[in-house]
C-alpha cells in the first residue's frame, strides 16, 4: 500500500494523541492497489474507500467512533482513520482551519461558528449530521447510597454551589430513606470547551432557571467546584473523590462503573438512564437546522413516560462539497458507514441510543448528496 504523500492529501496534519486504527487486510472486500475509489464490502455493506483521513472533536463519541473505526477499517484493506478526542471545542477549530476532514461535536454550529466553517469548505456549506444519541449520565461517589434521585431544582443547586452539604433538606426530601452524609459535595466539570458541558447547561437552564443564572455554553462558567479534562478525566477523578458528583456520557458511566443518579423528567417521574430511557427523550427533538443541516432542538422538559431527559446529541459536521475529491469520498463512505441501520445498531453495546428512525432517514439522505 503506497499511502505516504496519501496522508498529507487527505487529513491534513495528523492530531497528536489520535485514536489511530488501521486495517490489517480482509477477505471481505475485493481492493487492491491504493486508489481512493470506492470497493465492495458486501459483508458489512460498505462501499470502501482507500488511503486515510483524520478527525478530531467530541469525547462524547469516543467509544462509538473506535467501535466503527474498527469495524470499517476491518473491512476496508487499506483505510486509516485517525480521529482525536480533543474535545467539541477544539474540533470545530480544528475542522475551519482545515486540519481535519470533520469534527465530531456534541453542539450544533453556532451562528458565529458557521461562516468560518463555511469558508473552510469552500465551494459547499458545514453541515451538523446527528449522529450519536446519548444520555448525560449524573454520576456520584457516595458509599451506602444507590439510586439517588435528583430533580432538576436540586440539580442545578448542587452544581451552582448553593447546595452544598449531602444531607440539605433538598436533597434528603427526594431521596426518603436514604441514609445522606453530612459531608461537603465536591462538584466536578468539565475544563476544556466542551459540548457535554454545554448540554448539561442547557438542560438546567431549560429545567430550571430560576436556580441556574448561568448562561449554557461550552465553557464553564459557574464559581466553584474542580475543573477536569475531558470525560475521561473527569471518570477518574470521580472514581477516586468520595463525596463527588459531576456529568459524563453513559458510556463512560458505565465502562467506569459509576454509580448514576435518576433524574425527574417533565412528567415528574424519576427514571433510571439507558439507551432505551434517553431514546425516548430523543424522539422529540426537531430538525431546526436549514437546508442541509440537520441541527436539532432537544426538549428537556419532555413528559413522554419513561424518558431520561438529560440528553445530548454528537454532529458529525461535514462539508455539503468542497473537500479535495479523495478526502471527500472518504468522508462520505465512512459516514455512510456509521449512519447506516448496521452503523447505528451497535450503538446500543456501546451505552448510546441509535437515531429515531425519522432523522435517521434524513441524515442517511443528506449523507448520500455528500461531493
């Protein structure tokens, strides 16, 4: 495989710390040679492309990009992706000035965002593609009590330090029984620009304002509390703080085995997080991007029975055209890949909810315009 001049065509820069997984040939696809063009993998129903690409962006997507990584470049002799849980933050930068060939991040582009996004991509527009549901597990360290519950009142409290010891009369009054310490909680977030944290915000300010002043945003703005890197970070810290709360994908939750917390949704009934809970909050969301763009509006006040209402939404942002003709049928054939029903069906072993069948349709579609 002659890949060398292939990598700087395709990726751009190759991101320091990438989750670089590469295939180690297959029987499954008839390639040969190092053409871009694409191949036949009729055992997983991928349409291979060669040569390599890079990414970078959402922690969020971390587990599910590895497990599709794995999958498409076992079928696919010959394709390297590279892709970097840098964070949102820092993959939508790295995506506008052209290190990346997409970003993964877990908010849609913001009206600042867009013109330089579409400046990088030249002779098309970014896109927001949802691609990864999942639910924001709460997670806590507290040895003796299991099944914490917490309204989104006290939530928003506990995180805006107005709630400060285990045992405050909040806490204790949605969690009967519950034999609380009077110790001091030690709230954990996220230090990098970060699109959880930008969820987690939006879910409290929709939730409840009159408790969380703070304005939602990738960064994290409220006093207080010790600021980590990434989920990962976060996961470990957490895993050794007794007292401890802070917000991670489920999937990190439950590869870390953190003990979660049962949120009251709109219908105020406490729920348990799962792919099938969080599907069920995700089915409402609504298209309210333009064109192309997919981006959605989450409501996190749902009502729907059953549903986990602290739920976040992982964009591939793409470009509609405008990437050097190699680069583009890569992106293409792997997001064709990762939205397909295979694609989104392993999403459920990796602790995520595959799309609603609705918006599933229209990004498979969108997908299939991608030049």
């Amino acid at each position: 495989m002659k890949n060398g001049s292939r990598l700087a065509a395709l990726g751009g820069v190759v991101v320091a710390g990438a989750l670089a997984l590469s295939a180690c040939g297959s029987d499954d696809n008839n390639g040969g040679g190092d053409s871009a063009g694409a191949t036949s993998a009729a055992a997983a129903n991928i349409d291979c492309a060669k040569g390599a690409i890079n990414a970078a962006g959402s922690s969020a997507q971390k587990n599910a990009i590895e497990e599709w990584t794995k999958v498409y470049t076992s079928k696919c002799s010959g394709a390297n992706i590279n892709y970097n849980p840098s964070g949102s933050g820092a993959g939508v930068q790295a995506f506008t000035s052209g290190q990346v060939a997409f970003a993964g991040s877990d908010s849609a582009l913001k009206p600042e965002e867009h013109g330089p996004a579409d400046a990088r991509c030249k002779a098309g527009k970014a896109i927001d593609l949802p691609m990864v549901p999942g639910p924001i597990a709460v997670v806590y360290k507290l040895n003796g009590v299991d099944g914490l519950q917490l309204s989104p009142k006290t939530l928003a409290g506990i995180f805006a330090g107005k709630i400060k010891k285990w045992d405050d009369p909040a806490i204790a009054k949605e969690n009967s029984g519950a034999k609380l310490p009077s110790s001091e909680i030690k709230t954990l977030h996220r230090s990098d620009d970060s699109g959880t944290s930008d969820n987690f915000t939006k879910y409290l300010k929709a939730t409840a304002a009159d408790v969380w002043s703070f304005e939602p945003g990738k960064k994290w703005v409220a006093p207080g509390g010790q600021g980590l890197k990434g989920s990962d970070g976060i996961s470990t810290a957490l895993k050794q703080t007794e007292g401890s709360i802070s917000y991670v994908e489920l999937s990190f939750a439950s590869n870390n085995k953190l003990q979660t917390a049962k949120l009251q949704n709109g219908a105020g009934e406490y729920t348990e997080i799962s792919p099938e809970s969080a599907s069920k909050a995700v089915e409402g969301a609504q298209i309210v991007g333009t064109g192309n763009d997919l981006a959605l509006k989450l409501d996190y006040g749902t009502k729907v029975a059953g549903a986990y209402p602290l739920v976040l939404v992982t964009y591939e942002i793409a470009c509609e055209k405008g990437l050097p003709a190699e680069q583009a049928a890569f992106v293409k054939s792997f997001l064709t890949y990762i939205s397909s029903p295979e694609g989104q069906q392993s999403l459920t072993a990796q602790g995520y909810a595959p799309l609603p069948a609705n918006i599933a349709t229209k990004v498979r579609e969108t997908v299939k315009g991608l030049s």
